[in-house]
C-alpha cells in the first residue's frame, strides 16, 4: 500500500469518522427540533383558537336570552374548552415522543456511521495514490423502524 494512502487510512479517516459522527448527530438533533417546533406551534395555534372560541361561547351565554340557549352556549364553551387542553396535552405528547425518536436516531446513526470503512465512502486508488468520494445516494442505513419504536 502507498504510502499516502498508509496515512490516509491510519490518520486522517479516523479524523473524518468522528468529525461525521458528530455531523450527522448535529444534523438528527436539529432536525428533529425543526419538525418539534412546527408541529408544537400548529398545536398551539388550534388550543389558542379553540380558548378564544370557548371564551367567545361564554361571553355569549351570558347575553343569552333563555336558559336554553344559554345551556347551548355553556356546552360549546365547554367543548371548545376541552378541545384547547386536549391540544395543549398533545404538545407535551410530542415533545415526550420526539424525545426517544431523537435519542434513538442519533444511537442508530451514530452506530451506523462508526461502522464505516474507508472503502465505504472513498475509491483508494493505490497505483496512482489518489482518493476520491464515492457517489452513493446512501452512505448509511438508517431506516430501522423497529429500533425507532415506529412499528
């Protein structure tokens, strides 16, 4: 083996190896909080909607003119009410589920990616000494459901 890619092997892909294991942990994380977010926000936008409309039900109830329609705007504040804590419920849902995803991703990547070898991402020509990226759409495999508690 050449000497260059002697080094390569033994020095510098050790280097690269950890550099993408931090990588792609960064990239799982934020990620993940990404998705978190607009999710969380979108639940958040329909319990303050529905708070507004329970509310709005109770300011009618209070003008009603019979008992009746006031009973029917009680219940619709009620409905409404319960709809805005059952959404804020699932936002504290969210954030417990997308916590084991995220730690669960970033395992499997993490064991993915340290499993990899040289060969796996680059083309070692030893005659020349050159060292080129190998084009792939998939340098890991990640896509275990399973082990992400999915299935």
């Amino acid at each position: 083996m050449k000497k260059i890619i002697e080094w390569f092997l033994k020095k510098a892909f050790p280097v690269i190896l950890k550099l993408l294991i931090v990588y792609s942990e960064d990239i799982v994380r934020n990620l993940i909080k990404v998705i978190f977010k607009f999710m969380s926000e979108r639940e958040k936008k329909k319990a303050q909607e529905n708070f507004h409309i329970a509310k709005s039900m109770l300011d009618e109830a209070e003008k009603a003119s019979t008992v009746e329609e006031r009973n029917r705007f009680l219940f619709e504040a009620e409905f409404y009410k319960r709809q805005a804590e059952s959404a804020t419920k699932e936002i504290q849902e969210l954030a417990k589920e997308f916590a084991i995803i995220e730690e669960k991703t970033v395992k499997l990547v993490k064991e993915s990616t340290s499993k990899m070898k040289a060969e796996d991402l680059f083309e070692l020509n030893k005659a020349d000494e050159s060292i080129e990226l190998k084009e792939k759409k998939n340098y890991i495999q990640v896509n275990d459901n399973k082990n992400l508690g999915l299935e």
